[in-house]
C-alpha cells in the first residue's frame, strides 16, 4: 500500500453536518404565527360578513318595521310577499335582461383585448395597464360621468353632440323609460368597469398555454387565426372562461351603484339589490321583507353558480371530461 494510500485511509471522515431546525415563530409556535395574522380577518369577517348574514335571516322570519329588534314571529310570510311582489319579481327581470347584455358581451370584448394584448410585440405592459386602469375607478364616479356628461340628455351632452353632427336629434337617454336607450348607458359603462379586470385573468391563461400545441398544429396543416382558435385557444381557455362567466353572472345580481346612480329614483330599470334598498330603507323600511328578499336573492344567486358550474364543468379534472 502506497504512502498516499496510507494517509487517506488515516485522515478521519468529515463530520456530517447537522440537519437544519426549522425555524421557529415568534414565540417558538408557527401555530401562535398562523392565528397571529389571520385572526384579525376572520374577527373582522365573523362582525361584518357573517354576523349580519345570520342577522337578516333572522329578521326575515319577524315583522320588522322600522326596528331591527322585532318580536312578532310571521314565519314565512315576508317570503310569501316578496314572491308575489310585483315590483320584486320585476326586478329579476330587470336583472335577466341585465345579464342576457352584459354577460357575453364583457367575455367576448375581455377575450378580444386579452387576444390582442398577447399578440403585441412591444409595448405590451402599457395596453395591459391602460385597459386595466378603469378597473380601480369608482362605479359612482363612473355613472356620474356617464350620466352627466357623455349621455346626458341636454343638447351639450358628449353622444347627442356627435349624433347631432349627422342631424340626429336629441335623445333622452336616461329619461325614458323604454329600451333600448337606458340599457346602452348601463351596459357601456358596466363595459368600461369590468372588462380589463376579466381580461387580466383571459391573459393569464392565454400565456399558459404551451406553445409546442400550436407549432404541432401548424405541422398539422391548421390555419393561423379562426382554426387555431376554435381547436387549439379557445379549448385550453375552458376552465378560465367558466369562472369569467359565473364571476359576470354574480356581479350582475349584484348590480346596484350604476343603477342607483344612473336611474336615480325612477320606478323602472331596478335590479333586485336597489329594489330591496328602496323596501328596507325606503319610506317603509320594511326590514322583515328586505331581508327575506335577501335571502331570496342569495339562494338564486347560488343555484344558478351551481347550475352552471355543472353544465360548464367548474372543477370537473381532466379524465372525467
């Protein structure tokens, strides 16, 4: 055996190093941490969400007019009234229509941006901070601004100076109460709000879609454009466009500050969340047949989410498609 050889075998073997401890919270419990951060959340949502959802549910089962502290158990009588409430059952009419507009219309323009977006070889940061920007206006400004400046009914107004440039007279356009006028106010400005935020989440998925489909697809022989989006983009953008259409759905049963702000206190164009502002906090202040409308509201909310979950496939993996 060689000297070198000799002296390998002498030289002791390094230590192992010891294993790293993790590290430990604030006071030695990442438990302490967890409940550290997160318990002011969930006290503040335990106050503010929760506490008044079960709050109106129990309100709905009492007479309570001008009280929030009633003692007269009707049981489902203010259920029964809401549903036979004309002006109630109007304003979930008012909110079909609202949706059958603003629903495929906001997917399509989002989709449309978040198509062209993605395409663009500079400059790409700018357009996406530029369309994303309305999404951090207020919806009361925005309604102001619609209401007081671009369709105002005045001659003056921004769309009936224009329109009056071709001779087209002036159109009142929030005084009416016959479509389509006052739709096409609601909707645009809805438009203007909402569709950079859903093309944010469009533009997101679209960037992770692998790029080996659509060079095998060029090898395939499909065309750029129309073939390449029908059975290559608009595939992969299922689970996106899903959620993009139940996040509209809601939102549009929830419309309330265009509405209230835009109509005012008209009669007609109400959806069901300014209906039930104007039976709890009107004149009447029926709080009992507010906050049975409420739930009312919200249970439709929820049936139509899992409706249509299940018939998009929400959640549904990939082998059980």
């Amino acid at each position: 055996m060689s000297t070198t050889e000799t002296r390998d075998l002498a030289r002791p073997a390094p230590a192992k190093a010891a294993p790293a401890k993790p590290r430990r919270g604030l006071r030695g419990s990442p438990t302490f941490n967890f409940w550290l951060f997160t318990g002011p959340f969930l006290i503040g949502l335990a106050i503010f969400v929760y506490a008044p959802i079960l709050w109106s549910l129990w309100l709905s089962f009492f007479e309570a007019r001008f009280t929030v502290t009633p003692d007269k158990f009707v049981g489902f009588e203010n259920y029964t009234y809401m549903l036979t409430n004309d002006d109630f059952v109007g304003s979930l009419g008012t909110f079909t229509a609202f949706a059958a507009f603003i629903v495929p219309t906001t997917w399509a323009l989002s989709l449309s941006l978040a198509l062209l977006v993605n395409r663009l070889r500079f400059m790409r940061a700018f357009f996406r901070s530029v369309f994303f920007l309305p999404t951090a206006c207020s919806y009361v400004a925005a309604s102001l601004i619609w209401k007081m400046s671009i369709f105002s009914g005045v001659r003056f107004g921004m769309m009936n100076t224009v329109l009056g440039w071709f001779g087209v007279e002036n159109i009142a356009w929030l005084a009416d109460p016959n479509p389509p006028w006052y739709w096409l106010v609601i909707v645009t400005a809805r438009l203007w709000l909402q569709s950079g935020f859903y093309m944010i989440l469009f533009l997101a998925a679209l960037q992770n879609i692998p790029g080996e489909l659509y060079e095998a697809a060029a090898i395939d022989g499909a065309k750029p454009g129309w073939q390449t989006f029908r059975y290559i983009t608009l595939p992969q953008l299922r689970a996106t466009s899903t959620a993009v259409i139940l996040l509209l759905l809601i939102a549009a049963y929830q419309a309330f500050d265009e509405f209230y702000n835009l109509l005012s206190k008209t009669t007609w164009g109400r959806p069901p969340l300014v209906e039930l502002y104007y039976k709890a906090l009107g004149e009447s202040q029926d709080y009992g047949s507010g906050s049975a409308g409420a739930v009312i509201l919200t249970v439709l909310i929820c049936a139509v989410t899992l409706l249509q979950g299940k018939f998009m496939g929400f959640g549904r993996g990939e082998d059980s498609k």
